[in-house]
C-alpha cells in the first residue's frame, strides 16, 4: 500500500484550494478513523473526506459517503465548533511538513475562527481542532504525557507543530556539485541515500524519479555512471519544478500512482488528483476488508462444519450400535427357549441359532438366572430401538445443516474482491443465523430494495432469454421466491451444493434444447462441482420448489423434477452463450423442450 507523501498533499491541497471558500453543512465520521465534512460551494457539494488511520491516512473529496447512524463523540464535537462556518483555505503548515491546515471563518477575508489539522504522518496521523488562539479544542487521538513527553495532545493544551525534521530542504538554488556530494559521500543504495539525505522523500515518490531515468532502486552511488547521475539530476530538477509550478499530471500505475506523469511507468488511468488518491485507497480498502471478512467467514464455517462432522459420527455409531437391536433380541429368544440348558454361575452359554443352526456365545451375568438374563437382554433391545428412533431425525437435521453451511462455503469461496458488498450479505446471514456475533456490525440495509436491481449473475441463453444465478444464499431465496414467475424454470445441481439458477422465459415462449443445456452448464458451473465433466443437474418449474418450515435461507425442496447432464465450464469460454444450434439435434434435449412446451400450450382448465 502506497502512503500519501508531501508532493501528493501538494497536489491535493493546491486542487482543493480551487474549491473554496464552500460553506459546511454537514459532519459524519463513519468509523474509529474516517471523518467526512460535507461543504456546499456556489455551485455544487463537495464531500471531503480526512482519515487518520495509521495505514492510510489521506484527505481527498470523494462521493457522498453511506450516512449510517453516527455516534462519535468527535464528530459531534467537531460540528458544534464549526457549525455555520465556512471553510476559506487549505494548505500545509509548512513547504515541507505534511500537516494540512484547514481554515474555517464566517466568510472569506474575516478573521479565522478556527482551525483543523489534518496530519498526515503515518502511525502519528491525528485530526485536530484548534481555536484560532491555538487552544485544542479536541483530537482525534488524545496523547498524554505518559504516551509522549515529546509533544502530548489534549483537550485545553496549546497546540504545538510536529517536532522538525533534520535533513536537508530538497532546493532548485542547490548546485549540482553540493547534491553530488551529498548523495556520495557513503557508498549506498540511491535510494536510500536520496531518502536519508532530503526530506519530503518517499518509496513511491523515488520509484517515479529514477523510473524517469531508468536506473533501479537498488544501484549503489558509486556504481553509477557520469551520465546516470546527470539524468538523476535532470529528473530530481524536473520533480522539484513541478513541485513549485503546481504542474502535476496524477496517474494510477503498476505498484501504485504517481502525481509526475511519469511516461516510463505502465499508465493505468488518468484522473484528477483527488479522484485519483479516492479511487486507488477505496480499492485498497475495499480489498483489505473482503480479505478479512473472508477469512473470518471461512474460519467461521471451517469451525462449524468440523463440530458437525463429529456430531454427524457420533450419530452415525450409535445408529450402528441400534442395528444390533434384533441381534440382541435374537439372543433373549434363544435364551428362553432353552432355559433347561442353564446352570448355576455360568458366565456364557453356548446355543444353537433357530434358524442357521450354528453355535451363538451368549454372555450372561452369574448373579442372575436365565430368565433375568433374557429380560436384561430384551430392556437392551428396547432401548436400543428408542435410541435409534430418537438419533435418525437428529442426524437428518445435523447433514442438512452441513449441506446449508457448504452451500454458503461455495457461495463465498467464488466471489472477487470487488465483491465486498455480497461478502457482507453472507455475514448478514450467519449472524442471522446465530453463527457469527453482530458486535461493531452493521447489517446490510436492504429496505426499499427493488428485487429488479438484484446483483446476480446474468447471462444470455442463445435463444436470447436472460439466465440469473445467485451469487449468495439471500440471492438465491430471493430469485427463487420473489423474482420467479410461472414462465420461469429453475435449475439446480443435484445434491450438490450450489447456486440456484433461473432460465427467465418470456410469456409466451418455450426455450430451445439449447437453452436447457447452457442453464444447466452454468449451474454446474457455479456449484461445488466445478471441477467435474459431468454434474447431474435437475430443474423444474419455480412453483413446484418449497422452503420446509424453519430451513436454513437458500435450502428447498422440489417435486417434479427432471435430471439433465451439465458440463461445468467457464461462462467466457461457453459457446453456447454465444450462438445456438449445437446440440438441436440432440433426441433427448429436443424431447424435453416438446414436453415443456406441450405443458405450457395445455389449456387452463386441463392443468
């Protein structure tokens, strides 16, 4: 991840100072770290958002961010300060010190009321409020004196710059000779010696100059030719012209962006600079959250699946002790009907089977006679009968809670990352569920939702008609029971976790063989059997699928269905998505779409 350095906060500041004065009217901090200042300007509203998170601390505009309930303290406190003020500038503290003064007054050309600095300095970043006479008003990160003897931050303190750096000022008035010797004088890498010998430096910032000169990072000084150091000089000149001339030319590269228009660097965009820090840090963002939220979910149904697992066996070996039910009975009756053959203290006796004829071993205990024995043996029978009675509804509920949970496992295993919002429709569910806690959680807000703006997988058939498949259990219990109407078909791999799918008919059509083929492909497809050539795929009409009372949110059952062969492949790489008549001669797909298409053109009253 690329932090914001000076030359970004340059840029940023000096396109942000073209906006101004705007007036504020709103304040909304949306975590622990992000802060957003709603202004209004002649002629728009502009959202401002400053984050002091020590990974990717930055101040840019953005959209208008997703207002949730805001119950920071800080917030509120920033807004009862500045509340009817406007905000009439923005610049750095100093050329060189990557702290953000934001200046709020009643309008332009008054008297600064107050001011909020935004510093910008890695794990140090803060927010911080001060009056105009330099009193903290309040921070975003209080220090004490025991934290920091160096430079505290409360409430009631005077407000104190960040202490100075000690290297040296980059200067365009330096000479070639002075730089020279500067970055000679120990034999290094150059960039490590440009990065201990100027401030204002950065990885990403460095990469951008020697990128400009071909060199790499990793050449030592005094490996480098005449000539390298005069096309180091060149671009070091031409980074600080820029910085003066406020010329820059934002992009988004191969490990990062850039604000030099470097040519030599691959260019991924253009963008202006604030739209550019917004884009790459929201992706960044974006990428890290599904990262976590994914591996929480996975750890989550890894755990889950594996406590079910020992259930499901434990079941499993009392119901194999219970088929020994009628053994034991077995026995009792042999006892009975040879009582005559017991004695006294026996421990065992030796009988013959009423119907094989061979020898059985029958344990007995020697405190009890042989009527006792076969009544010892016949309350073991009973019991075990009970037993099994009691443990086969709990092992259908434990593998079907198993089956709903690898079904939600597959669901998140084949989403992308720029699929954070169907990854937290899933978190949705199993807290819904009871399998994940809603500690500092948020649901997905879904009323108002239209059904039609359903995020699922959508393809076309070759016949033209739309294909929908769930990408998550949410959407696949609302395409089935919300969307689906009678001229709809549904598909679904056959005991085997995987995405409900519909083949959306219009009123009045029949699907080709074809049809029913790239359904049923794509259904195997987006299942847990990808991996298979050949999946058994059933489908049916949606009327003919129920949810059982109480099931687990994307668990049905059907009726009716037919079972038809899919080949998981790739949606890109399927012809069928991109022309029909493959498999129209096929007997057996050219007789269900006669049977589909009968069913459909029987009158009303015969159905």
């Amino acid at each position: 991840m690329q932090p914001v350095d000076l030359t970004t906060l340059v840029a940023i500041c000096h396109e942000l100072a073209e906006c101004l004065p705007a007036r504020l009217e709103k304040v909304h901090q949306r975590d622990r770290h992000t802060l957003y200042l709603c202004l209004r300007t002649l002629e728009k509203k502009l959202w401002l958002t400053l984050c002091w998170h020590p990974q990717h601390a930055r101040l840019h505009l953005s959209p208008s961010p997703l207002l949730e309930p805001d119950t920071f303290t800080f917030s509120q406190q920033i807004w009862h300060q500045l509340s009817g003020l406007a905000l009439v500038g923005v610049s750095l503290v100093s050329d060189w010190e990557r702290v953000v003064d934001l200046q709020f007054a009643q309008r332009p050309g008054d008297r600064i009321q107050a001011h909020l600095y935004a510093e910008i300095m890695g794990k140090y970043s803060n927010a911080i409020l001060v009056t105009d006479g330099g009193v903290i008003v309040t921070a975003a990160h209080q220090v004490s004196t025991k934290q920091s003897r160096v430079r505290p931050i409360q409430t009631g303190d005077r407000y104190e710059m960040p202490p100075g750096l000690l290297e040296t000022i980059p200067s365009l008035n330096e000479p070639f000779e002075l730089w020279f010797d500067r970055l000679t004088l120990i034999p290094q890498e150059i960039k490590r010696s440009l990065m201990t010998n100027y401030r204002g430096l950065s990885s990403s910032l460095i990469r951008s100059i020697l990128a400009a000169t071909n060199l790499d990072s990793t050449a030592k000084t005094d490996t480098l030719t005449d000539l390298d150091w005069q096309n180091l000089w060149q671009a070091w000149r031409s980074w600080l012209r820029i910085l003066e001339s406020k010329q820059f030319q934002p992009q988004l590269v191969d490990q990062g962006y850039t604000v030099l228009g470097v040519k030599h660097e691959h260019n991924q965009g253009t963008y202006p600079v604030n739209g550019l820090i917004h884009k790459y840090y929201s992706q960044y963002i974006q990428q890290q959250e599904f990262q976590q939220l994914s591996q929480q979910i996975n750890q989550t149904l890894q755990v889950q699946l594996a406590k079910l697992n020992t259930k499901a066996e434990e079941f499993e070996q009392r119901l194999s002790q219970s088929e020994q039910a009628e053994a034991i009975k077995d026995r009792a009756d042999l006892l009975m009907a040879n009582l005559q053959a017991w004695q006294l203290g026996m421990k065992s006796i030796e009988l013959l089977d009423f119907i094989t004829n061979e020898p059985v071993q029958i344990a007995l205990n020697p405190e009890l006679n042989a009527v006792q024995n076969a009544q010892s043996l016949y309350k073991k029978h009973q019991k075990q009968k009970r037993a099994k009675v009691a443990i086969e509804p709990l092992l259908a509920s434990v593998q079907q809670e198993m089956r709903y949970l690898e079904q939600v496992a597959t669901a998140a295993q084949q989403l992308e990352s720029s699929d954070l919002k169907l990854l937290q429709e899933i978190r949705s569910e199993l807290i819904q569920q009871g399998y994940l806690k809603a500690t500092d959680y948020r649901p997905v807000d879904r009323k108002g939702k239209k059904v039609e703006t359903l995020d699922c997988h959508r393809y076309q058939s070759p016949s033209g008609f739309e294909i929908w498949i769930g990408r998550n259990n949410f959407q696949n219990d609302t395409m089935t029971f919300r969307i689906a109407n009678d001229y709809d078909l549904w598909f679904h791999t056959q005991e085997i976790p995987g995405s409900h799918v519909l083949l959306r008919i219009a009123p009045g059509s029949t699907p080709d063989p074809q049809d029913l083929q790239t359904a049923a492909d794509l259904a195997a497809y987006y299942s847990r059997a990808r991996q298979s050539d050949r999946v058994p795929v059933i489908f049916t009409e949606p009327k003919y699928v129920f949810k059982p009372k109480g099931a687990k949110p994307g668990m049905v059952v059907y009726k009716h269905e037919r079972v038809i062969w899919g080949k998981p492949q790739e949606p890109s790489k399927n012809p069928l998505l991109k022309f029909a008549g493959i498999f129209s001669d096929d007997p057996f797909f050219a007789e269900i779409a006669r049977e589909i298409r009968a069913e459909r053109e029987e009158p009303e009253e015969s159905q």
